[in-house]
C-alpha cells in the first residue's frame, strides 16, 4: 500500500493540515504587527521602514511561503511569497515600500475571510 492510499497517512496529513489552519490567524496576526511596526519606523525615519522592521515583516511572510502550500493552503503560500520578494527588494534597494502596506493589508483581510481558498481576491 502506498501512503497515499494509506488511511493512517491520511489521517495523519489531515492533522497537520489542522493544525496549520488554526495558526493561520495567529500568524496574521504577526504580519500585521510587522507592518504595523514598518510605519512607525517609516514615519519616523523617512519612507523607508528601519531594517528591523523590515526583516520581521520579511520573516514572517517568507515562513507562510515557505509552509502553507504543504498544508493544503497554496493560494495563501504563493500571494506570501509575492508579497515576501517585493519586501526582500525593498530590503536590498532602499526603494518601492509605497505599495507595499496595501498588499500587506489585502493578503490579511483575504486571509481572514477564507485562507484556504484557491482564488485570491
């Protein structure tokens, strides 16, 4: 029998699976009080946010990428990513943070409205 047609296996995924959805909105969470900080150290020291705030935002985007399509959510990993790399760009060139805090905000609100979906909207 091949794990795939293993019961056990399957039931074993579907747990991971779980488990991952019920950190989705914690990890949201995270995200927006990495953007959050992105401001506040945009709006104090230019427009640009400060590398450590940047580096959270990084991070923590970049986990989501790297994670959420093994756990059956491969809408929500592959808007991370884009959304991960126009912040590492941000990070490597000192430019383009403008229209990044609304693309943060759209990953969140599509996120809490159905993070497993298939259509990002």
């Amino acid at each position: 029998m091949t794990a795939s047609t293993d019961p056990d296996f399957r039931a074993r995924l579907a747990a991971l699976n779980a488990k991952f959805a019920a950190t989705v909105p914690g990890t949201m969470d995270k995200i927006a009080q990495a953007l959050a900080a992105c401001r506040d150290s945009a709006s104090t020291e230019g427009t640009a946010p400060s590398a450590a705030a940047l580096h959270q935002l990084h991070e923590l985007l970049h986990g989501v990428a790297g994670s959420a399509g093994t756990f059956g959510f491969a809408t929500l990993g592959q808007e991370a990513r884009r959304v991960e790399q126009q912040v590492r760009t941000v990070m490597k060139e000192g430019a383009g943070w403008g229209s990044i805090p609304a693309q943060v905000e759209r990953l969140l609100a599509w996120a809490a409205r159905d993070a497993s979906a298939a259509e990002y909207d």
